[in-house]
C-alpha cells in the first residue's frame, strides 16, 4: 500500500467514525437535557431527509467514504444495491446481509421517532 492509499483508508476511517457519531446523535439526541440538542434532532432531521430524498436515500457522507476507499460499494453491504452505511452497519453487526431497504426502514424509523421525541421534550 502506498502513501496515499494509506492516508486515503485512514481517512475513511475517520469518516466512517465522525459519520457513526452524526447517527449516534440523531438517534439518542433527545435524550440529552439541552434544548438545543432538541432543537438540533428536530431540525436537522428534516434537513436530513430532504437530502436523502433528493439523493435517492444515500447519504454524501458514505458516497466520500467509498471514493476514498477507492471503491463503490460499502463493506458487508449487498453488492448489487448503491452503498448504504446503516444498512452495512447492521450486518457487521449481525452477521447477517442487510439490505437497502432494511436500512432505510431503520434509519426513518430511528430518525422520525428521534425527532418526534425531541418535539415532545420541546412541547412539554
């Protein structure tokens, strides 16, 4: 391996790292005793979606992921579908293939049920 490719997987390793932090805090957002922090999983939720809709449920941060890795598919991901990082994440996780779909499914739900419980944090 040379320079580059060695900056480029630690690069990819410190997005795949700073990316699982983004999902970790939309998912356990409202938990936290900061309104801000509500106010961050509730706005930045939409905004959120916006983006994977217009981006066909694919996050930019996984597309530079894989450029970087030199490659187009995500690591446990099912090789014929465009590169999901929740979805690959899940089957390290289990051991088992996840596919897109699954990890759509999973992200809304995480995600809207995040943002509706910051809504109620910020209502009450």
């Amino acid at each position: 391996m040379n320079a580059v490719s060695s900056v480029r997987v630690h690069a990819a390793d410190t997005l795949a790292l700073i990316h699982a932090l983004i999902v970790s805090f939309f998912a356990t957002g409202w938990v936290l005793p900061w309104s801000l922090s509500w106010w961050a999983v509730l706005i930045g939720g939409v905004m959120l979606q916006l983006m994977w809709l217009s981006m066909n449920n694919t996050c930019p941060l996984t597309l530079l992921e894989n450029w970087l890795r030199g490659n187009s598919t995500v690591v446990g991901a099912v090789e014929s579908e465009p590169p999901h990082f929740v979805a690959s994440l899940l089957s390290r996780v289990s051991g088992r293939q996840v596919t897109a779909f699954v990890g759509d499914l999973v992200v809304y739900g995480v995600l809207n049920t995040s943002m509706l419980l910051a809504a109620l944090r910020l209502w009450f």
